[in-house]
C-alpha cells in the first residue's frame, strides 16, 4: 500500500523578509490541512527558526520541512552550521538575545535539536491537536 504523508519541504537562502514569506506558506498549509486552529502557535515557531538561521548561520542556507503528522504538524529547520543553539536553561537573563527558544519552549509539545555528525544541525518542533 502507498501511503502519502502530506508535507512540504525547501531549501533556500534566507534573509530579512523571508520569515514573512515562510509564515505565510505554513499558514496555507494549514488551511489545506485544516489544522488553521494551530497556525498562530506554528506561525511563531518557525518565525524563530528561520530568525536563528538569519542571525547566526552564515550563510543563511537552510531547508524547511512541515509534516502533517497524525495528531498535528513538525516542522523542522536544517542547516550545516554546527554550532547548536542554547538551549532556555543555559539562558543568560542580562541578555538582550536568546529568549525565542524559551517562547518555543512554552508553546509548542516539544522542540529540540538533532546535531548531525559531520556539523550542521536539525532544530524541530512538534504542536499537535489540543
């Protein structure tokens, strides 16, 4: 049996205005999955990822995947920077930077980060059905 499991999925070169670009692909996603009740918790998620990759990937190449999954969405953002991002709890509070991972922390399922072995790294999140 073939099964289709409905995502979508770029790669792309990132800059200033790409996350408002990105946000609206998600959006429409969800409309045709009919998950349009998680797109403000999706919406802000990838806005963060792909707002990491502007700031601090060099040079800003990445690839976005969005899984419909069978109790919600993930999303994913690769790259092949290796340094990993820091993580709410190695937050410095006097820091004017880094609190978006602890936003994605408190919204979505679960999130987290997959290093790959020759560098580079898979940052993910999960928001399902409530």
């Amino acid at each position: 049996m073939n099964y289709h499991i409905p995502h979508y999925r770029m790669s792309l070169t990132v800059g200033e205005h790409s996350v408002r670009h990105i946000r609206r692909i998600v959006r429409s996603l969800l409309d045709d999955w009919e998950l349009a009740h998680l797109a403000d918790a999706l919406e802000l998620g990838v806005s963060e990822l792909v707002t990491n990759v502007v700031r601090h990937v060099p040079d800003r190449r990445c690839s976005l995947l969005v899984l419909r999954q069978a109790a919600g969405v993930r999303v994913e953002v690769a790259d092949r920077y290796p340094q990993l991002p820091s993580t709410p709890g190695e937050m410095d509070p006097g820091s004017e930077s880094g609190r978006g991972l602890a936003l994605l922390d408190a919204l979505v399922g679960k999130w987290g980060v997959t290093p790959w072995a020759g560098g580079g790294k898979t940052v993910w999140f999960e928001c399902g059905e409530k």
